[in-house]
DNA sequence: CATATTGTCAACAAAATTGGTTGAGAATAG
DNA sequence: CTATTCTCAACCAATTTTGTTGACAATATG
C-alpha cells in the first residue's frame, strides 16, 4: 500500500515491481493485491502495462482505515471494537471484565494515533535497531 | 490473574475455584497456571490445602509487565518490541519501514496507559455492548 | 486476428499457532 | 498410607497464516 501511495498518480505498477519492492513472493501477493483490489482499495488493469495503483487518494485513506478493512477492527480483542464489536469466547461477563475496559482504552489510544496518519503522510523514519553488536548493555533499557 | 490478584493476602486460591469463576476446563487452566508459576508471578503448593497465589503482590505487577512476561512483548510485531526486538522476516530495511514507526508509536501508547496500570487498581469497568436490539442504529458510529 | 503481457481467482497445501486433552507423577495434610 | 491438589511432557484437533498451482480473462500491439 505504500508502495501504491508513493507512485499515487503516476499509472498502474505492475505486481512484479512491488513484489520486489516488498521481498515477498510474487504469486502471493497477487492474492493480496486481488484482496485489496475487492475490497476497493485498489484498482487494476489486466494486459500490457497494467498493473495496480490506489483507488483513493492517498490523502483520504488513514492507516486506521486501512487496518479497520482488511482485519477488521483496530482492537486486539473481539469485545474490545468499538464498530465490529463481537463477544469474546469463554468470558466472563462485559460489564465485568476488566481486561475489556483496559482493552478498550488500548485500542482507543491505539486508533487516535492511527486515524491521525494518513498513508500520503511523511512518516518520520526510526533508525533500525542496534544488532548483536559486541556488547549491547548500552543502557537502554527502555522496556519491551 | 485478576483472580487471584483479589484473593492476594488469604491463602491459596484451588485450581478449581478460577476455573469456575473465568468459566474455562480446569485441566487447560493448570497448563496455564503452571507456565505462570515457572514465570515466576504465581506460587503454588500441592496437597490438601494447596493452590495458587500471587508471589509478587498486586501492587507491585503492572499489565504491561504481565503481558511482557507472558507473550515477550507489548509490541504488535516483533521489530517495534524495544526490549525483545527482532526483525521481522520478509521485511524491508527495518531504517526505512513506515509501518516499523507506525508500530513503534503503537507499542509506546500501549506501554504508558498498561505500565500505568497495577493488578491491585481498580479498574473502570465499561458497559457491555448492546447487542441485537430491537434496532441498533442508536447514532452511535464511534468508529471500529 | 494472434500473441505476449498482466491481473483474477478458486483450490490446494505446508507450517505455525491456538486451544485443549491425557495420563503418569510428585508433594502435602491428615 | 490415603486423599487431595498441583506438575509436566506428550499428544491432538481446529484454525490461521503463508504460501503455491494452474486455468482463465482482459488488454495492448503488430
């Protein structure tokens, strides 16, 4: 989908490119990319020079949409979605769980932040993780 | 947890009383509750009179370390845990990956509201859902 | 129209995870 | 020594995830 958002307006991108892009096998994502393309996210074209591209400026989708559609909901746990809600299995009352209502305010944090981030955003970039260096207790031990 | 984090201070609490009361097999709960004793967060004693307690007082146990204890990390994919970091496979340079500091951000949300949180607090419990009602359309569409 | 290109889709399958069971112990109290 | 209660490894079944296969449909070009 970044991928798509980045070439937003500049034709169709062939599966094969993405799939290169994404390290991930080509005959795969055509499952994925048909998936997206049904659930209207994206468009395509078949036959020479076709490919994808996103069906929605990249402007008008935020990554809570995106996560809403294609898992869902935004909440880790069935009883916890504010939209789909659904009972969870083998628990106990709702209006007495305790771990719904931590879990309710985890997916609304959760959602604030994801429906504020719209895929045309500039996403400020984490340097990768410092691996298996030749000593790593370098103080940062800043919790899981 | 909850459970017996209530019943901290008054003896063993049986196998069979939490199964009862979190409505689950008694015989899959002792795998449960056996993995939470090697973990170190339940004490345990065999025999007449035996059962289950807390070995760290409630006080002193936040969600976010319970969860840490139990699935290794507050992160939604392994790259965005900051103490049990992995990369993920498949991915693209972990420096470039949006989705990376979108999830980075997520986990961070997640750490401050469950670090935050004590088994011994208690905790605002939420309604249940109202489900299949009459009509449903009540105006609340608060999202997913 | 023929052909090469490129997406579509249903069906299958391997691997991992989840949710659970079985049954033979080992500790403890009375 | 017996009843009670937790321990633990080894299974097992269902589901989800992560793919693969192969036949087919649409499109552009010559």
């Amino acid at each position: 989908m970044q991928h798509l958002a980045d070439r937003y307006g500049h034709g169709p991108v062939q599966l094969a490119e993405i799939a290169g892009a994404q390290n991930i096998p080509a005959k795969f994502l055509t499952v994925i990319l048909s998936e997206l393309t049904r659930y209207g996210l994206v468009d395509s074209r078949r036959g020479r020079d076709g490919g994808y591209w996103l069906a929605i400026a990249p402007i008008d989708i935020s990554y809570g949409d995106l996560i809403r559609i294609m898992r869902g909901s935004l909440a880790l746990v069935p009883c916890a979605s504010r939209f789909a809600h659904e009972k969870c299995k083998n628990c106990v009352e709702e209006g007495d769980c305790r771990t719904r209502a931590l879990m309710l305010d985890v997916r609304d944090r959760t959602a604030q932040l994801l429906d504020g981030v719209r895929l045309s955003d500039r996403i400020e970039l984490v340097p990768a993780f410092e691996a298996e260096g030749p000593v790593n207790d370098t103080g940062n031990d800043t919790g899981t």
